[in-house]
C-alpha cells in the first residue's frame, strides 16, 4: 500500500515499521538442553518488549518501538516450532554433538570449543555451531586425530 493512504509521516516511517524477517538457515535446527530454554527466553523477551511497545499512545512511535520485537517474534517462535532437542552425548570416544572439543594449533595454541545449534552459538564464549567449518571438520574424529583446515592442522587432545 502506498504510504499516501496512511497515516504514517513518510516512506521512512513506513520502512522503520515492518523490518525484513530475520534469516532462518536452512540447516536442521539442532539445539542443546540450554539452546532450547535460551530460545524460549528470547521469545519470552521478545513478547514483553512487544507488549511494552503496545502500550505507547503515538501511533507512529508505537509501530517503530513494535517493529523489532514483531520481527524477534516471528523468528523465535519458527526456531522454537522447528527445534530439535539433542540428546547430551553418551560417548567422549568421538566428536559429536554437544562435545566440547580441545585441540592444538600449528603454533602451539590451544582452543576449545562446544559444538552446539547455530542460535546457540558464540565463539568468543567457547561454542561453534555444528555447520561452521571447524566442527564439520571435527565431527566423528578421535583424540589423537589430525584435521587439516585450510592451511592449518589441528590436533585433538580431549573430547569432553
């Protein structure tokens, strides 16, 4: 609808009330016990600040406050709909879902990480996603395994 038959100051106002969708991966949606809840808590944020924003009179203001929770609440309720709860792992024999991986570096460093969902994920915190390159390169390996990434070989040392 052209924002001459609205109510809305401009095209500008227009455009700040309905953000484009966040994107969805189109891998399966794999979480963790914590994955899970921290999606619900999103969601459950996401309706409160949807909520405090239907509380503002001025109805442009209104719509730009409620723009960003609309958009978090449609993508948090389709993670939710389609999320498939993993079961912790049973083994530390190979890398899989849910571990957490050490392994050294070329250079000597040494790095772990926990290989989780994609929402799940911050690697500043110790967690990759399943799809990211390293843990696609670490998945099924042993301790004592060699995985070469890019031009780097890195070495497991502990499956915890």
């Amino acid at each position: 609808m052209s924002v001459a038959f609205t109510k809305e100051d401009s095209a500008e106002t227009a455009a700040e009330t309905q953000l484009p969708d966040r994107p969805i991966s189109a891998h399966p949606n794999l979480v963790t016990a914590a994955g899970l809840r921290a999606l619900e808590s999103r969601l459950h944020e996401a309706r409160v600040a949807y909520e405090a924003a239907a509380l503002i009179e001025d109805v442009n203001e209104r719509r730009r406050q409620s723009a960003g929770p609309v958009r978090d609440l449609r993508y948090y309720a389709e993670r939710l709909r389609t999320a498939q709860l993993m079961p912790a792992p049973t083994s530390t024999d190979s890398v899989a879902f849910g571990c957490t991986v050490t392994f050294t570096r070329d250079d000597g460093r040494q790095q772990s990480y926990r290989i989780v969902g994609e929402d799940e994920a911050d690697p500043k915190a110790g967690s990759i996603s399943y799809v990211s390159p390293l843990a696609v390169a670490f998945m099924g390996k042993s301790v004592g395994d060699i995985v070469t990434l890019g031009e780097q070989e890195l070495e497991i040392i502990g499956i915890d």
